[in-house]
C-alpha cells in the first residue's frame, strides 16, 4: 500500500488505551489482553472493531487480527497490510520512547488454517497478565471460514471473554483537535444540504402543493450529497449519509434513527426530518421539524420543546454525569408542562464519533459515565404522540416535535451547537394565509383548481409583509432572487473553471494498409491500371507511375464522361477547405500537409489488335467498384454513429404468468419496419416487451424510463402511451430515446374486439358509438396502468398531461398543443415527440415578447451548458400570462 500513516496520531491514541487498560477500571481490570478481529462484511456499516481501527491507523483493514498484551502487540494481516502497517513496527529499538509495546507482524497464509500464526497469538496472550481473559466486542460478529476458525481457536484454548466494547467506547469519545475540525466540518455540511436544499424542496413543494412521497424526497437528499454546491468546498468522494434521511408526516411518527421514511406522500402539517452527515468516517446528525399552518397550541409545545433543549444545553458540560443531565432536562417538563413528561423521548441524545450512535453512552437515567471536555455528542429531543384539536383530517390528528442537534462538551460553559440551524418558530413556520385573505380564496377556488400547481404562494412568516401584492409583483420580486441565484452560482462556476478543455472525440484515422505486406500484388496494379482492394476499402491508382493508395473514406465524389475516342475518370478527395458532410469535424491530422484535390484518368474507347479489351473498361469497372465500396463504407460509418454512447439495457426477466399487464392492437412509433405494424403490449418483472404481429421485439426496461406518460383520447384521434428514456436504444437500425404505443380511435379497440368503421348515415348515431369508443379505449389503458404501477410498487409513475395548461407552439416545423406534466413539458401526439425535463432546466427566456406582435418565441436553457437550447416558435400572446403562471 502506497498509503501513509499518521504515526503521530497512532502512538498517541494506542498511549492512551494503554494507560486507560493498566488503570483497570470497569471491565479494562478483568481484561489480561485485548483482541480485535475484522473480517469481511459489506453490510456492517459501523462495529467498534472497524471504529478502532479507523480511530489508529486512518483505515479500515479488513481480514485484520490484532492482539494487545501487556508487553507486546501482535497483528495478522496479509502482505500489503504489514507493509502498510511496518511503519508503526520497525522504529529505533522497535519500542517507542512513549513507552508503548513493540509490535509484531505476521504474514497471514492464504490457504492454510493459520495455525501457527493463531498459536503465535495464544502464547502471546497466554503471557500476557494472568492470560485467562481477553477483552473482546462481543456486538462485532464477522461471516467468513478465517473469522470462525479463530473464534473457534479462543474458544478451545478455554479463554474467558469479557466485552470491552464500554470501556473502550469512553476512551475513544474524547476527541483530539484534529477529529474535532472533521466533526465540525461534519456538522457544517450537513446544516448546509439542510437549508440550501431540503428547507428549499419543502418549500417549493408546499408552494406548488405537489405530491411527493417521503421515500423520493429522502432520495434527493442522498443525491444532492453529490453536488459540491451544497458540500461547502468538500470533495464528494469523503462525504457520505450516516443514514438514509428519516421524513415522516401526517401522523406516523416514530422518533428514532433506525426507522426508513416510508411511501406515504408528505402530508403539511409537522413535517420531522433527521439527517446526518459522515465527513472522512466522522459522524454529525441534525433534526428539525418543519410545521405548515401550525395551529397555536402547536407553536406553544414547540417553544417549550426548545426551552427544554436549552435546559438540557446547560447541565451538558464536563464532569457531569450523564445521569443527572438527563434527569434535569425530566425535571424541568416536569415542573413547567407536567402532562408532556409521558410525550417526552426516551433518551436524548448519545455520543458519536466514528460510530454513529455510541450504544454505552446514551443520554438516559441510568447511565453512570461522565462527560468529559472534548466529547462530541448527538442529542435528540421531542413530544411524541401529540393531538392537534383543531383538526379536520385524520393525518391532522396526530402530530410530533423533533429537534436535535451536534454539541461539543466544554469544561465550564454549556456545550457548543455545531449544527447552528436557526430553528424558531418564524424559521420553522410555513403559513400559507393570512385572515383577511381567506374570505377571498373561498372566491377563488376555482381559479386556484384550474392553474393546479401554481397559484398558492407560501411564505415563511418572517418574510410576510400585510402589504397586498399583485400576482405579476410577486414574480418580478421571485424572479430577482432567481436571477441573484443565477449569477452567484455562473460567478461561482468561472472562478473554480481550472479553464479545462472540452474533450475532442479522438476519430479514428483510415489507414489503408499498416506495412508493405498488406499492399495487393495484382496483376492490374503491375500494369498500371487502377485497381479496388475491397477487403482493405481501398483504392490503388498509379501517380506518376507509382501505384499509390487511397482509403475510400479520402474520396468525395466520382464522375465519369465519354468524349470522342477517350473515356474520362475524375475523382475529386476531401481536402482542407472542401466543405464536409454534417457533423463532420477537421477529419486531417495534419491539416498543413500538401493534398491532392482531384485526379483525372483517360483511356481509349478503342481496341488495339491484339488487345483482349477496350482500355476504358478499367475505368467503367473501376467507377462501378467505386460506387459501391463507397455506399458500403457510408452505410457502416452511419451505424456506428447511431451506435456510439449506446448503453447496454439489463437483460428482461419475462414473467411467464399468464396475468400479466397486456394491451393488444397498439402500433408502435418509431416504426420497426418500413410498413406501421400492430402488436401488443406487455409487461413483465423489470420492464415492457413489445411483440409486433410479424414477430418483431422491442424490451423496454422500467429501470430506463425517465418519463412515462399517458395521454388520454380526449380531444385527440388517438389514445397514447408515451416512454421519455434515459439512455437510447436502438431498433429499426436506429438510436430511439423516445418510444410510444398508440391506438387511433374509431379503428381499433384494445381487448374489446374488433368494432365497425363508421360509415354509418345517422350522424348521431355514429357520435354516439365514438362516444363510447373512447370511453372503452380510455379504461382499458386507465386499467393496464393502474396493473403495471402496482406490479412496480409504484416506483414507475404514468403522468398525465394538464391540458387546462397547454399552449400552442412550434418546436419543430408544425405548430402542436403543449402540455406540462407534473415533471416535464410534453407533447406526444405529432411525431417527432417534444418532452423537456423541467428539472434540467435552468432558465426560460421569452423572445420577440413586443406589443404589436401576435406571436412570441420560448427558449429553454438547460443546467448542462453543453447542451443546445430547445426553441419553441410561434407561441401566441394571449398564452404569455398562463405560461408565467405555470412556470
């Protein structure tokens, strides 16, 4: 391993075990040595031997036995952990001066069972104080044949074990400066993904009055962890979640951190969020209540929550017991609202360091331990299972409080906060209405229905002024703080640019022939005639009577011509200068070099005595070989491209149950074949199959589905399921990132059989059976939906435009209805399709917006800057104010 060690740090923390071990207090007195054994277990995210470890050397060793004994310490690695681990071994006399033991190293064997290296071990310890007793962490048990066989060794040497995971808990939980800046820088971004990004999200969720399930919003905190906006200068690769952040609202609540956020969606009411943060394997934890339109009695039991986080603050400081912190902060519920001591958690806080959660060191009435200046602890503070009186709905009913925070003991003075999060109630509080407006929303319910998403403004109670202003007001003011948004994060991304280059796409350079010995020995070559080596694409033409070659992919076109007695072949190459195909960058290498730009060949039309031939028939063969190579060469050269950045899809698990989700009579567009084909559609464990009526299979996987939509038939002449996917697929020879499967109506139905054309006289009639044909293709698709969502458990979502919302525009050549979805801007019934994610969207700019004007245009530019704007043409003026609105 080309990795240091911090040997400094080693000695002084292996200093202070020792000593704390040789005071032999608790249960470090009934331990004669100590031993610490890593195995191999993904799963395990946090056991006191990999802490130990961490906290010595900066690493984790897996497959690691280390023994402490009274005068010696042993470790069994493999080869490059002893080399990793020789540069705390071999120093001066192998002892160091702080008096610790020397260290031995042993090279674990790979396929033996290690017995001499494990009796090594047992004499060690053995030798080691009386050798009946070794101190072990009983909680840490890993899988694995070499774990068992030591365990195993332990056992039959008849060696009593003690757990000693307390203990050496109290001994790593004062911090050293060094561990106490990571903790800090810890605590630092986790309080910024918190008010930069969740704060925010649950705003513009209220805002908008989205639905939004818990599960999903705790993956977005996760993802938003990758983005060093949020990481306050941290590199990515050293940040991780301590937990999957805990959501919980609408009256299921469980105040604790090993419970998952679950599916429900978030309902506005007390919103609780706990997340923690690890920075280099340290640890920070942070949870805060959010409460929207929170009734009085509600704001009174959180002030109080508050009052009691700073009571317990005061009584956190070194040299308390644990105990008598915890009982003072029971006291004071107690003695001020004495009907919330029942309501109040359990215990309030633990330590944390490597571990998350210190299991010896909670903050409860029982424990004994002291706190000393240096420990970092979490604390955890709330009233559960609180009824809201003024509730209307059943999720109102029940709500809870949930605060907590990263503290740092001191020797005096109460602990440090290193979590700062503002968490008053103005803060915290997220009201949506004031009296006086409520008379007028009853008016304009309506309205509010129509424009769905957008109409209601939330704003935090700190930043409302009683001042009514108008709907346009309000968006000049929102759009000035997106703009001072804008320009900080541009000022911010030029400062960082270290002025990298784009990556040119290197392009494969056309060599004909490698070495000489490829060069064909014909006949027609040694003649000096022209002559096509198909296998290599290849052109072979004599030049001042050198038979030179020419890869086809130099040539640019051929011409041939006959006049008089001669028969004429022009051959022109691309050269710099040439104008190209589309998309076709510099393709020379040496754009300097000398180039030929065309070549003419003459021969004869007529024969010669003797001649089996007319001379020209090299060229008219030649221009026949030409042409075809060339097409041959260009239709490769086109799939490549098509296939180029292609990912691979997961294989389909096909579900061979005959209940699965089906559709019949669909067509699919993009077409397979020349010719639009019907087949049917269904769904099996991982994704779609599409099986057309000759045979033809297109697998789409719900893993690369980035939108599904469903478009209804209401207002249109088909009925369409529309697939947006993340990474293209190819079929029909081409590269698709869109795919839908649609039924015209009036011509075909799905599982319903066959229904006439409409031909009929009586007009009422035929409306009438229209009628009732979309109403059938409509519940069919509605039912195959709601089959697949649940088959999926709902992690695939068919989103269905808001027409109400659309807007007419032109983002190709024809003008088409476009409609938002709850996640995009669509539409799906012209081809090609038009889907924008509206999260990678960074901005929308209006242009042509002019009072003489009927039309205007839409740019939409995107977060990736790399990518081309998308344009709309031709929207009409009177769609100005509801796309404002909307967007």
């Amino acid at each position: 391993m080309a990795v240091n060690l911090d040997k400094d740090a080693y000695y002084r923390r292996i200093k202070r075990l020792y000593i704390n071990w040789k005071k032999g207090e608790d249960e470090f007195g009934k331990a004669d040595a100590i031993v610490v054994s890593v195995g191999v277990d993904e799963e395990i995210v946090y056991a006191k031997s990999t802490a130990i470890q961490t906290w010595l050397f900066g690493y984790e060793l897996t497959d690691t036995i280390m023994v402490f004994c009274d005068t010696k310490i042993l470790f069994l690695a493999s080869k490059k952990k002893v080399d990793f681990l020789k540069q705390v071994a071999i120093t001066k006399g192998n002892e160091n001066a702080n008096g610790v033991p020397p260290i031995t190293l042993l090279t674990r064997e790979k396929n033996e069972s290690n017995k001499a290296n494990f009796d090594k071990m047992i004499d060690a310890i053995k030798g080691s104080k009386e050798g009946k007793t070794v101190g072990i962490f009983s909680k840490d048990k890993f899988p694995g044949e070499y774990m068992k066989s030591w365990n195993e060794t332990i056992s039959a040497e008849g060696l009593e074990k003690v757990d000693i995971s307390a203990v050496v808990a109290y001994t790593m939980a004062v911090k050293e400066d060094g561990e106490l800046n990571l903790m800090k820088k810890a605590a630092s971004i986790t309080s910024e993904v918190y008010s930069k990004f969740f704060k925010e999200r649950v705003m513009e969720i209220v805002d908008a009055d989205e639905k939004v399930r818990h599960s999903k919003l705790a993956e977005s905190v996760e993802k938003a962890i990758e983005e060093k906006k949020y990481l306050g200068g941290a590199d990515p690769s050293t940040v991780e979640m301590c937990y999957p952040p805990i959501i919980q609202s609408g009256g299921n609540y469980s105040l604790k951190f090993s419970v998952v956020s679950d599916k429900n969606h978030m309902h506005f009411g007390a919103i609780t969020c706990a997340m923690g943060i690890r920075y280099k394997s340290y640890c920070s934890n942070l949870v805060r209540t959010l409460m929207v339109d929170p009734p009085q009695e509600m704001q009174d039991n959180y002030n109080f929550l508050l009052l009691v986080e700073e009571e317990l603050l005061k009584h956190l400081k070194h040299g308390v017991k644990i105990s008598d912190a915890y009982n003072a902060a029971q006291e004071y519920v107690k003695k001020e609202k004495s009907e919330l001591v029942a309501k109040l958690t359990k215990n309030l806080g633990f330590a944390m360091g490597i571990e998350f959660r210190e299991g010896s060191l909670v903050l409860n009435a029982k424990n004994q331990y002291k706190l000393k200046k240096g420990m970092v602890l979490s604390i955890s503070l709330g009233f559960a299972d609180l009824v809201n009186k003024e509730a209307k709905k059943d999720e109102q009913k029940k709500y809870a409080l949930f605060i907590g925070d990263t503290i740092q003991i001191n020797e005096e003075d109460a602990a440090t906060i290193l979590t700062p999060v503002k968490k008053k109630i103005k803060n915290v509080g997220i009201f949506l209405k004031n009296d006086d407006e409520e008379d007028e929303e009853e008016e304009g319910d309506d309205a509010e229905e129509l424009l769905g998403k957008g109409a209601r403004s939330a704003a935090l109670l700190a930043d409302r002024t009683r001042n009514e202003m108008t709907a346009e007001e309000k968006r000049r003011a929102h759009q000035r703080e997106l703009a001072n948004n804008l320009n900080e994060e541009a000022k911010r991304r030029l400062t960082e640019q270290k002025g990298e280059q784009e990556i040119q796409k290197a392009r494969k350079s056309n060599v004909s022939y490698k070495n000489v010995s490829q060069m064909p020995r014909e006949k027609d070559i040694r003649d000096m005639k022209i002559f096509i080596d198909k296998k290599y694409e290849t052109v072979v033409m004599p030049v001042f009577g050198i038979a030179t070659p020419f890869h086809i992919a130099t040539i640019k076109n051929i011409s041939m011509s006959v006049e008089g007695d001669y028969t004429y072949l022009r051959i022109n190459f691309y050269v710099p200068g040439s104008s190209l195909g589309r998309q076709e960058g510099n393709i020379f290498p040496n754009p300097d070099a000398t180039f030929v730009k065309e070549i003419t060949y003459r021969a004869s039309n007529l024969k010669t005595p003797g001649d089996p031939s007319v001379p020209s028939t090299n060229l008219q063969n030649a221009f026949r070989i030409i042409k075809e190579v060339q097409k041959r060469y260009k239709t490769r050269e086109a799939e490549e491209k098509e296939k180029e950045g292609i990912v691979k899809q997961d294989s389909l698990v096909i579900n061979l149950n005959r209940s699965n989700p089906k559709l019949k009579d669909l067509y699919i567009r993009p077409n397979i074949a020349q010719k639009r084909m019907q087949g049917s559609l269904e769904a099996h464990t991982n994704g779609f199959r599409f099986t057309s009526v000759r045979g033809d299979k297109v697998d789409i996987l719900y893993n690369n589905i980035k939108h599904a939509l469903f478009q209804p038939c209401d207002g249109e002449m088909i009925i369409v399921l529309h697939f947006h996917l993340r990474n293209a697929i190819m079929f029909g020879k081409r590269r698709h990132t869109d795919v839908q499967f649609y039924t015209e109506v009036g011509e075909i139905t799905t599982d319903l059989g066959k229904h006439q054309h409409m031909h009929d006289r009586d007009d009422l009639y035929a409306e009438q059976m229209e009628r009732e044909m979309r109403h059938k293709l409509k519940s069919a698709f509605k039912n195959f939906i709601e089959k697949v969502e649940t088959l999926t458990k709902e992690e695939l979502e068919f989103e269905v435009p808001f027409r109400d919302l659309g807007f007419q525009g032109a983002p190709y050549r024809s003008t088409c209805l476009l409609q938002p979805t709850s996640s995009s801007l669509v539409n799906t019934t012209e081809w090609p399709p038009f889907v924008v994610t509206l999260d990678e969207v960074e901005l929308i700019h209006f242009e042509r917006v002019q009072f003489h004007l009927k039309n205007f245009d839409v740019v939409i530019v995107y977060k990736d800057y790399n990518k081309k704007v998308t344009m709309i043409n031709a929207v009409p003026v009177n769609s100005l104010d509801p796309i404002k609105e909307w967007l």
